[in-house]
C-alpha cells in the first residue's frame, strides 16, 4: 500500500463524515445515542466542516513528493492515534458515546495500524532485496593471442 492510496481513502472518508456531519448531525448524533442540545448540533456542524476540509486538504495533497508525503503520514499517524484515544475516553469515562462508539474505535485503529505500518514496517524501496552485479564479458583488444 502508498502513501497515495491510503491518502485517498482517508480524505473519502473523511468528506464523508463531514457532509453527512454538517447535513444531519442529529442523525449522527443519534446513532451515538449522545444528547442533542442546540449547542451539541452547532458544535456537530463545525466538526463535519472540520472533517470536510480535512479531506479536500488530503485529497490536494495526494500528488506531493514523497518526502513530504511522509511528514503528512506522521501528521495523520498523530490524528488517528488521538482519535482513537478520544474516542475510548468518550465510551467508558465521560459516557458520551452511549452506543455503537466501537465504529470510531475501529476506524481510527485500523487508520492507525496502516500508517504506523507504513511510515515504520514497509520495506523502503532501497531496502530491496540487492541485486548481484551483472558478470561483463570480457573482451580483450589484443588479436585473440596471436603473435605478430
């Protein structure tokens, strides 16, 4: 898997969440079995536009050199990890996420697990298996041994 294809599938998802955050956060809201205040849905809307702009930002990204590309996976190794972190605080301590919290869990973990996989497991393509010289032919300029 390349930087790229994870790229795009994470700002997929995350345009994903943000439309439908911005569009029927009581819909989500309910899904989490949260309380829905005013407040709650006015809050709700800015994280879906939160969400929105992080996947047309990741979407402009996809074709960033590699390099930069890898600083960009540390960002979004970062993201993923405090997400999932938030996210188990919001089910068992704080309480808000009465229900079905666990399909935060997963997908921050398995976002996670895949660029922690691929900023620190992947074989670097210099890594490579090596490859043995090439034998060269070799060709003499002298006459093929024949005296003069």
């Amino acid at each position: 898997m390349s930087y790229r294809s994870m790229f795009t599938v994470n700002a997929v998802i995350l345009a994903i969440f943000g439309v439908v955050f911005m569009i029927m956060p009581e819909f989500v809201l309910a899904q989490f079995k949260s309380e829905v205040y005013v407040a709650t849905l006015f809050v709700a809307r800015f994280m879906g536009g939160a969400l929105l702009l992080g996947g047309l930002l990741l979407w402009f990204l996809l074709d960033i050199p590699a390099k930069k590309q890898k600083i960009v996976a540390f960002l979004l190794l970062a993201y993923s990890a405090g997400g999932f972190v938030m996210s188990l605080l919001g089910m068992t301590s704080i309480g808000v996420l009465r229900a079905n919290g666990w399909v935060l869990l997963v997908i921050f973990g398995l976002f996670s697990l895949v660029y922690a996989y691929l900023l620190f497991l992947q074989p670097k393509p210099s890594e490579a298996k090596p490859r043995a010289p090439r034998k060269v032919k070799e060709t003499s300029s002298t006459n093929s041994g024949q005296s003069i």
